[in-house]
C-alpha cells in the first residue's frame, strides 16, 4: 500500500519547523497512515478532525514535542490512551531509533493501531490493549520510560498519576495541553508530589500554518516510588 499526501511539501515545511527533517519514504508512511485513518473512520468512530486538518492538527501537533524535548536515539517513549495512534504513530514514523510503546483502553482502537503498524511496517513500535491503571500492575513497566506521553486523555490530576509510575528517575511526563491549562495544574500538584514528580515547566508551542497554541506540560520523575 504506497500512498502520497495531497500536500506533502506541507509535512515537510511544517515538521522542519518544528526542527524534523523527514525523507520521502517518511512521507509516504505518513500519507498511508492517513489513508488508513480516514478509510476506517467511515463506519468507527477514530477522530472528529477532518481530513484537510490532518496534516496540521493531527501529524504536526503530534510532532511538537521534538521542538521542547531532546528525543535521544535508544530513548523509550509510553504513549497513553494513544487512541488511533496520536503521538505514538507520528512520533514512531519520525524517529526510527527510539522505542515505542502504545496503549489505549480500547480494544478496537488498539487492533486499528496494531494494523497501522503491520501495513507501515514499523519496527520500533509496539501496541497493547491495556488501561493505564492495569499497565502499571505489570511490575516490569514501571521506571522504565524516558517520557511518558498523552494527548487528549483525562484532566492532569487524573493522568498525571497514570503516567509518572512509568517514567524512570530524570524522565519526564509530558501531557498535551489546550490553553486553559492553569486550573487543572492547581488540581494535580499534590498529586504529581505523591508519584514522586515536581513540576518542571509548561511550554507552549505554535503550531505551524495554523497558528493554534499548544501546551505541554512537563513533569519531572525525581524518584522511583
Ligand atoms: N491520544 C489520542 C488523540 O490525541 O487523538 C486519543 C484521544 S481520545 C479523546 C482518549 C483516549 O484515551 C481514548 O481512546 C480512550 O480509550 C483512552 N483512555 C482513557 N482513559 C484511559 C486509561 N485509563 N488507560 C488507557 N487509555 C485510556
């Protein structure tokens, strides 16, 4: 299955904005995502963006966490309620030497994942069927992650202790965040304490083209509990 973007040069401009160089095949894997996206949205419910934001609000908005954290060749990634694939699959396309790891609690988003992967041939990309709660009993997932990651799951005193059991000491939590940020971070401060994390920064990132503003919250992991 070899699919080209209706506007790849848009890809290209927009990722090397946010400092990722793709190469052509990059591009073609992106585009049979996308094809892969819209055709099994039309009888399952995957996402309400349409499909001439894709580029911008899907591939590129998935990608501006590279322009606020270093994404170190070997580093492990954990994406959260990754849904039909957002960060983990944009994210796992534009970096082939990390690691990642998808879950959602989902089943069916979870077999539409796993089939993007098969169709793209991704290799350092993994996806399970899996609640965060219900990760986390699996010992060996704990401590284990540079970045714990997710957009658009829960509000951050819920996901926050979802995310931090995973992330080794020095990582980082980052939760994709909408503007009205602030009230939700006063929520969750005691809690980001008690899974060992302190609150590093909150960056916010102009997407480009669109000039929507998207804010990253990131939590350091201090300790392992
Ligand atoms: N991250 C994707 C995105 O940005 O398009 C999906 C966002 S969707 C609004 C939220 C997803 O989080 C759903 O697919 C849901 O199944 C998943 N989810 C919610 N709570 C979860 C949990 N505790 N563990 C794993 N997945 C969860």
């Amino acid at each position: 299955m070899r699919m080209t973007l209706r506007q790849p040069e848009r890809l290209l401009e927009g990722a090397r904005e946010l400092g990722i160089s793709l190469d052509e095949r990059q591009c073609e894997l992106f585009a049979t995502f996308g094809s892969l996206l819209y055709e099994t949205n039309r009888f399952m419910n995957l996402t309400r963006i349409p499909e001439d934001r894709m580029i911008e609000l899907h591939f590129l908005d998935s990608l501006a966490i590279a322009k606020i954290v270093h994404l170190a060749p070997g580093a492990r990634v954990l994406d959260v309620g990754t849904g039909a694939g957002f960060p983990g699959i944009p994210l796992a396309i534009a970096f082939p030497l990390l690691h990642f790891v998808l879950i959602d609690g989902t089943r069916k988003k979870i077999e539409f994942v796993r089939r993007v992967i098969e169709v793209l041939d991704l290799q350092n990309v993994i996806a399970f069927h899996y609640r965060a709660e219900d990760f986390a009993k699996v010992g060996s997932n704990l401590n284990t992650y540079d970045f714990a990651v997710a957009r658009a799951v829960a509000p951050l005193e819920r996901l926050l202790p979802w995310l931090l059991p995973f992330v080794k000491s020095g990582g980082y939590a980052v939760a994709y965040k909408g503007l009205d940020v602030d009230a939700e971070l006063d929520k969750a401060k005691a809690r980001v304490k008690a899974f060992g994390g302190s609150l590093d920064r909150v960056v916010t990132v102009t997407l480009p083209f669109i000039g929507v503003e998207r804010k990253f919250v990131l939590v350091r992991k201090q300790s392992n509990l």
